[in-house]
C-alpha cells in the first residue's frame, strides 16, 4: 500500500486495510516491523491535534528546534539543492524517478516522509542527546528509549561489536555496543538510506546519509565511525571487506515447461481484492498477457507462463527489483475463478538458522512440507497404483520412495485436501491436544494462543 511509489491508496485507506491482515504472533510479543502502523501513529497525532501530521512536527518540533527540514512540502529554494536517488542496475547507477524528491509530502510520511539534510539532522540529535532543549520532556525521551520487544542478538553482533542485549523502543532500536548503550534507526526508501546512532553517555551523536541503496555501504562507514570513537584500542578493522558479500554463485533453476494449461486470453479480465483494489490482466501488443494494478500504478509488468496456471512477473520498472508470481485459481468447470499474486522472496521461519522446533531447509534440497499424491508404479506390497497417499516428503512433482513416510488415506471420505489441513497434521494435533491433553470442562474458559496458525 506504501510501495513501490506512488501510492494510490490514502492514509485512511491504508489504516482500515490493517483489518484484513491477522497478526503471526500475540500484540508486542516479537518483533515485527510495519511501516503502516507509523502512518496510523501520525493519524493520530493529526486526530489529537486537530491540524495534519506534517504541521504538527514542523510547527512543534522543526520549528522551535530550528531544525531547517521539514515534515511536509518543501519550499522551491531548498528543493534547488535536492539530492537524486540511485540504485544499481546492470552494474552502472539508475535514478530512481519515481522516488525523486517533488517538494510534496507522501502518503507514508509519518513512516519516512521527512524530507532533512546534514544540518538539520545534527541539530536534532543535539536535541535530544541535550534532554530536548525545553520542547521535548527529558522523561518522553526516556520513555522513547525504553526498550519493550526484546529482539534476536547476532552471533556476529555478539563477536564484533560485543553485544549482549537489542530490544526496540518506540520508534528506536537499542542495544549495547563496546560496552555503551546505543540509541539507533535505520531508514530506507529506494535510492535513500540513513542511519542514526545516538549514544547518550558520551555525548555522541553519528548519522549517514546517502543517496543510493546500499546497506553494506551504509553499515561500513557506520561501523567505522562507531568503533573509532567507542573502541579506539581495538585493532582496526576493514569495514568494506567485512560488508562485501562475495560474488553470489549462479543457480541453475530448474526448466519449467513456459506453456500454460489455457489459452491466454482465458486468463484476462480484471480481478479484485478486498484491500488491494483491483488488477486488470490483458494482452500485450507482442501477444503475450499484462498486469496493472489500479491502485500502484508502478506494480505493472509483463506476466511470463511458467507451468499449470502459473505465470512469472517481470515488473516494466527496473526498480521494482523483486520478481512476483501469479497464480489463477480454475473453478470446477475449469474456467478462471480468481488470482493469486505473491513475492518469489517470501519469507519462511524455516528460511533463517533460527533455532525452532523444526530444521530450517537447506539449500538446494527439497523444500519439505506436507503433500499428497497419489502412487503411479509399486513394487511395495503394501502400496498399489491408484492409492492415495500423504507425506512429509517434500514438494515436488514425482518421486521414488520405499514406503518409508508414506499414508495412505481413504480419498472417499473427504476431498484429498483436507488431508492436509483438518483430516491431517493441524486438525489432529488441534483435536489431541484440546480433548486428549486440555480435556476442558463445563463452565471453564478455552483460551487458544495459537489462533494466528493453522492448528489454531
């Protein structure tokens, strides 16, 4: 709803939309990050104040702070000097136009609209590291500060900067590095990043700014900064090596069949959703099929078959850097019914080293996960052709087994889905442990915390 830029959704529609989306943990028990609750915190404070976000912080902070920035538009005069956003594409620098400053303010503003320079930025950490120079309470920093969701310590962060705690505050990152309490944040729009630090026992106060995406960049001259002045005696390090990733190894993916089951035109027609709006999938002039959305004029690409009902977008934006798929759902007699689009970066708990109840996946082999099938050729007695079975043995189109894994089930009973979802593991570990563990009785209250999932 805020990006890729611009945004066609208001501040009203973002806020009402966070209602179709259900939280996968309990309210302030991890960390979880999302800019569309900062916008919603400045409709509040617009709400409160009876006048808009932007004017409420130039007017109560910018202004008497004397902090030459500001939370809304920009004069002309200073957008004379404006710096150009960049990112890397194909080896050589892109601007970024759809970022490039305009002197408005955007939809996102509470979440990252501050338009500031070096200046500005180094009167506003003197604010607050100076107890907020009588416009902001010392105890409201202090509260600001005030770690409350603990959050994950590296074992990287651990070695080099000696971390032993991080948690975040509101709307600050904490922790100690070299055995100093920092106060940070990061800030990130595509062709912008920054980065504040503030430690307040030394009276210091660092900030980066830079126009074009490059995190590693980024943390090196922060690094950098932050050992020399917190850790002087230590040996010097060479940041840019230690943020340079080596050279990704290609891949190679696996050849998908790049036909799709029907005729193109089959899958064209617009397609709503309850919060997105609606996107409209028709054929290109080259014969091949389109995608727009209404609302983010910037999510619109070419749609390449892959396989089944399944296509690969490739966005016209080149900085539009992530690849999504879409997949359209047939009715029973076949036609398209709906469509499904998601990121091919989706994130996983079995995607980090995390420690879990269950291994993360490992690279280049199988995805795992529950799947039903059914048996093509046996040589097991205990299996014959037509059977249906369930397994935890990954996804995947074919594959040979001992039996080893393998259920069968009575596909007469229920559809062969449900297998994996109310006849299978969320559904009896639900039934077990409600009537077989909890064994709850009249007149007592069930409290189930793991709604957000599927046993939930």
């Amino acid at each position: 709803m805020l990006w890729p830029a611009p945004s066609g959704f208001s501040r009203a529609e973002v806020i009402a939309n966070l209602r179709h989306f259900r939280p996968v943990t309990p309210f302030g028990s991890s960390y979880a990050y999302n800019n569309a609750l900062y916008v919603a915190a400045g409709e509040l404070i617009a709400s409160l104040a009876d006048t808009s976000y932007e004017s409420f912080v130039q007017a109560r902070l910018m202004k008497p702070l004397e902090i030459p920035c500001f939370a809304g538009e920009v004069p002309a005069g200073a957008m004379a000097n404006a710096a150009e956003p960049y990112v890397q594409y194909q080896g050589k620098p892109l601007r970024v136009d759809r970022n490039r400053l305009t002197g408005k303010s955007p939809v996102m503003a509470a979440a990252g609209g501050i338009t500031c320079n070096s200046e500005g930025m180094a009167r506003w950490m003197t604010a607050l590291l100076a107890g907020g120079k009588g416009v902001i309470a010392p105890r409201q920093i202090a509260e600001l500060w005030t770690g409350v969701t603990k959050m994950r310590v590296s074992a990287k962060e651990r070695e080099r900067d000696g971390t032993s705690h991080r948690t975040y505050a509101l709307g600050w990152r904490i922790a100690d590095v070299h055995g100093f309490e920092t106060v940070s944040h990061t800030g990130t729009l595509l062709g912008f990043q920054s980065q504040v630090v503030l430690v307040p026992a030394k009276g210091l106060g660092i900030t980066v700014l830079v126009n074009g995406t490059n995190t590693r960049a980024r943390s090196a001259v922060m690094q950098s900064l932050l050992a020399s002045w917190l850790a002087p005696d230590r040996s010097p390090r060479d940041w840019i090596a230690e943020y340079t990733a080596p050279a990704a190894q290609s891949r190679q993916e696996p050849k998908l069949p790049e036909t799709v089951d029907l005729p193109l035109e089959a899958y064209t027609g617009t397609y709503a959703d309850t919060w997105f709006g609606t996107v409209t999938v028709s054929e290109r002039e080259d014969g091949g099929l389109g995608l727009a959305s209404k609302k983010m004029p910037a999510l619109a690409g070419a749609m390449l078959p892959r396989s089944g009902h399944e296509f690969l977008l490739k966005w016209y934006d080149p900085t539009v850097d992530a690849d999504f798929l879409a997949r359209f759902e047939p009715g029973p007699d076949g036609t398209v019914v709906g469509l499904r689009i998601a990121s091919t970066a989706r994130s996983s708990g079995r995607m980090s080293d995390l420690k879990s109840y269950i291994p993360p996946f490992q690279i280049g082999q199988t995805l795992e996960g529950g799947s039903v099938g059914e048996i093509l050729e046996s040589n097991n007695n205990q299996f014959k052709p037509g059977d249906i079975v369930v397994s935890f043995l990954g996804w995947r189109e074919y594959f040979v087994s001992d039996g080893a894994g393998l259920t069968k089930i009575d596909a007469g009973h229920a559809p062969i889905q449900a297998y994996l979802g109310t006849l299978g593991m969320p559904g009896l570990t639900a039934y077990c442990g409600l009537l077989e563990i909890g064994k709850p009785a009249k007149g007592e209250t069930v409290f189930v915390s793991a709604a957000s999932g599927a046993v939930g």
